[in-house]
C-alpha cells in the first residue's frame, strides 16, 4: 500500500533548492523559456508540500526522477546514515546463492532495490510493506533463481526495461498504478531463472493469515 497523504507531507529548503536547480538546467537545455522558469522557480519557493513540486517538474523528468527532488531531505538524511538502498549509487542489495532470500510483512521498502537471484530465488511480499517512495527502482541481475514481486491490487510494475535472458519475463500487474499507488520500475537483465510480478495468490494468502495470527511481524529469510 503506499504512504498515506505521501503528496501532502511538508517539505524544506533542501527539496525546494533541488526543484530550482533542476529547473534552471531545463533552461540552460532549452526546455523552459525566460518566462516559464521565472514562473517556475516563484512555485518551487512558495512551495509547501511534495504534491506542490510535482506539477513543476512533471514535464522534465521521468518520474523516478521527480520523486528523488520531491524526496531530497529525507534520502539525504537516510544516506548519512549509512544505510544501503537511499541512493541510486547505494542500492539495498538482496542476494540469494545456496537459501532463498524473502521479505514479507510491514519491511521498510527503500526506493533502490538489487537483486541476485544467484542460485536460489529472492521473493519480495510487498502487500503490508512500509513504503518510503511512491516509485521503487528495482534493478535484477540475473541467475540460476527466480525473482518474485509480489504486489497488492493497484499498484503498477513497468518491466519493459529487462533484457531477456534464457528465462522468462512474467508480469500480470498492470503497466501503469491505480491514481497514486506506488510504482515498481524493474530493469536489469534475466538469465535462467524467471523475474515474475503478480498478485498475491491463495498461498500468499494463507502466509500472510498465519502472520497475522502470529503478531503480523516482518519475515525476512536471508
């Protein structure tokens, strides 16, 4: 599910000075005029909330991006902190050769995953997950395992940008979310295992009952 109000959360200087700059390079690039940065750059500092930012920027970025700037303050405090998977260059990587690797339950979703499905699968349960982003950049580098997205109803998975591999590509999740439901842009390369997306089944369901009916912890296997 995602943030609840993600769009009305206040923002700070760090996130409006990031919006200026990267209309000031849309500019330089020829892709606002004089006018239309002057009109901008006045929205970018009378901004008060992410949901202000974004119609600033939608036209010049793709989203991933656009969620970085709205973003700026809380993914630069999380990489100061050290923690992998809050910049594109640190991503949270989950690696799975001889055990499976599964997260399930309310984890924390950083907005950079990595995958290894080496010699095992890696499974993600994204059903009760905390989500910190409204895209997540999930990259797959292909093995012998699967890597398998498990997704609540509403939600999108834009897997056009794997490269196949021998395995397959399976996704049943629509391309694009239901209104402001998160997004998950899987790319990378497949191999011989299978890079599934899908909703969760009866199984699943049947897991995450017993979950429940133990507290509803998080369950990671590593």
């Amino acid at each position: 599910m995602s943030t609840p109000d993600s769009g009305a959360i206040r923002i700070g200087h760090a996130e409006r000075e990031q919006a200026v700059e990267t209309l000031r390079e849309a500019a330089a690039d020829g892709r606002l005029t004089l006018e239309e940065l002057d009109g901008r750059i006045e929205g970018a500092l009378a901004a008060r909330t992410r949901d202000d930012l974004r119609p600033l920027l939608a036209d010049l970025l793709p989203p991933t991006d656009v969620e970085l700037v709205v973003n700026t303050a809380a993914l630069q405090a999380r990489q100061r902190a050290g923690e992998p998977g809050w910049a594109w260059q640190d991503p949270l990587v989950l690696t799975a050769r001889w055990d499976d690797v599964v997260r399930a339950g309310p984890w924390e979703v950083p907005p950079f995953l990595e995958l290894h499905p080496v010699a095992s699968n890696v499974k993600l349960n994204f059903v009760d997950a905390r989500l910190t982003s409204e895209i997540v950049d999930v990259v797959v580098h292909g093995g012998a395992g699967d890597a398998i997205l498990i997704v609540p109803d509403g939600w999108g998975a834009d897997v056009s940008r794997v490269e196949k591999g021998l395995g397959t590509i399976k996704s049943v999740v629509d391309t694009r979310p239901v209104g402001r439901e998160p997004l998950l842009v899987v790319r990378g390369k497949g191999a011989l295992g299978t890079i599934k997306v899908r909703h969760p089944n009866r199984f699943d369901d049947w897991q995450r009952q017993r979950r429940l009916d133990k507290g509803g912890g998080i369950y990671a296997k590593n």
